[in-house]
C-alpha cells in the first residue's frame, strides 16, 4: 500500500529550503565616510599611496547586520574598528547599496575588490581586508 505524501511534512521541508536561500543572501559590503583627519595616520597613507584630495577617506567592511546596524555598533565600540569610532561621519549608501545582499563568501570576495575598486580611483581607503 503505497504512503501519502504528509502535507504538513512538505511544507516544513518547503519552509526549510526558502529560509536557507534567505539566510545564503543575508550579507552586506557597506562604505563608511570618514573625516579627511584620518589621511593624516601614517598607516592610511601607507595603504593609499596614489590618494586624491578630492576623494575623501572612506572604511570599507562586511557584515551579516544590515549596514545601518552594523555602522551603528562601530560608533558604540561593539566589535568596532577604530578608525570608524573615532573618524567615521556617516554610511556612503551610492557606494555599496547596489551590490547588496549577498552570501558571505561571496561578500568577503568583495569587501576586498570594492576597497582595491575605490583606491584605484583615488579613494583613501581602510578597512577591505
């Protein structure tokens, strides 16, 4: 005698399979303004030898929060870097919100290529590890 198909079972699996796609796509890459004080650090001016004055210093990072929250944590000190603390002005959503979300390896990919992207272009850049 053959089983039916339990219909409760079904839509768990179903349910399973739409919340692992979501969760694949959850991470952002988002751009910190950071204030032109920051230039200054003998480290960020290692990091950007090809720098612009007309392009301003920016942070580049990843994560699995949205860019609001996540930038809100790095002025709060919560697993913050410290140049975002202590210099960063405000999120540069023309810079990031096109690309997001995305998996997390994908996003690490890009953390890196969206900060070479910006140096490239004159940007002074931290953070894009």
């Amino acid at each position: 005698m053959a089983r039916r198909p339990n219909v409760f079972q079904a839509r768990r699996e179903a349910n399973a399979k739409a919340k692992a796609r979501e969760d694949a796509f959850h991470h952002n890459v988002y751009v910190v303004l950071l204030d032109p004080a920051v230039g200054r650090l003998r480290k960020v001016q290692r990091e950007n030898p090809i720098r612009l004055d007309d392009k301003p210093c920016v942070y580049v990072g990843m994560t699995g929060l949205s860019p609001e929250e996540r930038f809100a944590n790095h002025k709060a000190g919560i697993k913050g870097a410290y140049v975002v603390k202590r210099y960063g002005v405000r999120l540069m959503p023309e810079l990031f919100e096109h690309l997001n979300p995305m998996p997390f390896d994908a996003a690490a990919i890009m953390e890196r290529d969206l900060a070479e992207d910006l140096r490239r272009q004159g940007y002074t850049v931290t953070g894009g590890h």
